[in-house]
C-alpha cells in the first residue's frame, strides 16, 4: 500500500509539473505590454504636465516677439496638429492595454467618435491667446477625413477657437503635411508650428535614415522654441518605424527584441 501510495505521489508531482510548463508555454504576452510605463509617465507624471505648460509658455513668448517685427500684409496664423498636441488621447492607449489589441482603424475611430479627449495642459490657452491677438489658427492632423464631425466636435466642445471647416486639415491621400502646410501659406504667413511629431513641423524631419533623424534635428536646432514648438509623446510616433525597420513583417517577440537592441548601454559608450 505504501509503495501504491508513493507511486501516484510521484506521478502527481510529475504531472503538476508538466501542467505548469504547459501553461508557462502557452501563456500569451500583451502585445502593448510597452505601453503601460509610457502612458503612466504621460497620464501621471507631473513633469509631463509641466512640459506642455513649458512648451505653450514659449510659444506665447515667440509669438509676442514676432507680434513686434510684423512684416507683410497676409494674416497670421498658428498651425497645431491635434492628437497629442492639443487633444489628449491616452485613453485610447490605455484601453489598448487592458484589451490586449493591436492597433487598428476600427478600434481609433471607435474613440474618435466618442468626441471625448481632453485638451492638453496650455493649449487651449496658448490658441486662445493667438486668437484674441488676430492669429488664426489651422489644425492640421493625419487623423482621417471620415473623423471630420467627430474631431470638429471635440474641438468645439473643449473651446478651442477656429474648429471649423476651414482650419481643420486632415489627411486625404498621403500623411505627409507639406501640401497643407503650402496651402495655409498661400493665403497666411505661419508664425509657429506645434506638434509632437517631427513630420509637423517641415517634410525634411521625414527622412530618418540618417542617425535616426538627428543630423536634420540638430541643423535647425535654432529654430525650436522660435518656431517649432515640440510636445512630448512616449507612446508612439513616426520615430519608431527607424527602430523597427525591418525587411519582413514583425511579430510582438521580433518588435520588442529590435526596441531592446536598439538601446544604448555602456558597453556601447
């Protein structure tokens, strides 16, 4: 009896095992698993808040100067992208965490229709300001032309002057800005633009084969602060297609292995 006893013991033992390895096997990773750290830091960091108040205090300051120097008969105008620069979608990333999903245009104009962001820390201020001093502001986002409705209500909503037809810009058949930027430019003289993405502010920052896009950054370093003004953005962004570049379509395991080997440690230094 006891060595019937000890045998089903062992085969217990055996089998709690297997059964673990199985489920250690089979487990599945979240594939926005790298988002929690850069959208905690955005939604709860107070230095972030403190960069945006930071960002829109400069950019009333280059503003009040060039108010001073005026030249040129063509009004004046601001252009802003949207998402992350005036309107603040973070919870869309959350709720991409806690589903588990890949990003996809369903799941962003399920959020977009909700018209429910928030405006970022000083933006609605800074415009506000613009406006009050006759410079109009131009929106001008690659979110798609079929959110017109939805991104026109949030705006207004919010309060955010100059949310109509007219200044809203969205993107048509290519995400490069240039051709809206040219065509504000026809009719305005733009004295600053806002984003925070480097597309929003010149077609040049597109090209990031070059260190990453940081030669075109440092050879118009003069002009942030005066006339570019960059917001922050962890979660996600034009700069993370150099990162993951890459001749064959990635899985989640091949993505999160390029970010870790693009990181620079000491033994690089």
């Amino acid at each position: 009896m006891k060595k019937i006893f000890f045998s089903l013991s062992i085969f217990a033992i055996v089998f709690s095992s297997c059964s673990n390895c199985t489920t250690t096997k089979t487990t599945r990773t979240n594939p926005n698993e790298h988002l929690v750290m850069s959208t905690l830091w955005y939604q709860r960091a107070s230095e972030c808040r403190a960069l945006y108040y930071q960002a829109f205090n400069i950019a009333k300051v280059s503003l009040d100067n060039y108010m001073e120097t005026k030249q040129g008969n063509k009004p004046l105008a601001v252009v802003v992208d949207i998402d992350e620069t005036v309107l603040d979608n973070s919870p869309f990333e959350t709720n991409s965490i806690r589903s588990e999903k890949n990003f996809s245009s369903q799941a962003w104009k399920e959020w977009t229709d909700k018209a429910k962001a928030g405006a970022t820390p000083g933006s609605l201020e800074f415009l506000k300001y613009a406006a009050n001093n006759g410079v109009e502001t131009f929106y001008i986002s690659n979110r798609d032309t079929s959110a017109t409705k939805s991104t026109l209500s949030n705006l207004k909503k919010l309060g955010f002057p100059y949310a109509d037809f007219q200044h809203l810009l969205l993107k048509t058949n290519t995400s490069l800005k240039t051709t809206r930027r040219n065509k504000v430019m026809k009719t305005h003289n733009i004295v600053l633009l806002a984003g925070d993405n480097m597309g929003d502010f010149d077609g040049l920052f597109e090209d990031r084969s070059n260190n990453f896009g940081f030669v075109q950054v440092d050879s118009l370093k003069d002009l942030f602060g005066k006339r570019f003004i960059i917001l922050p953005n962890p979660m996600y962004g034009s700069w993370e297609r150099q990162v993951l570049k890459s001749n064959q379509k990635l899985n989640n395991s091949e993505k999160e292995e390029l970010r870790k080997k693009q990181l620079i440690g000491y033994e690089e230094l």
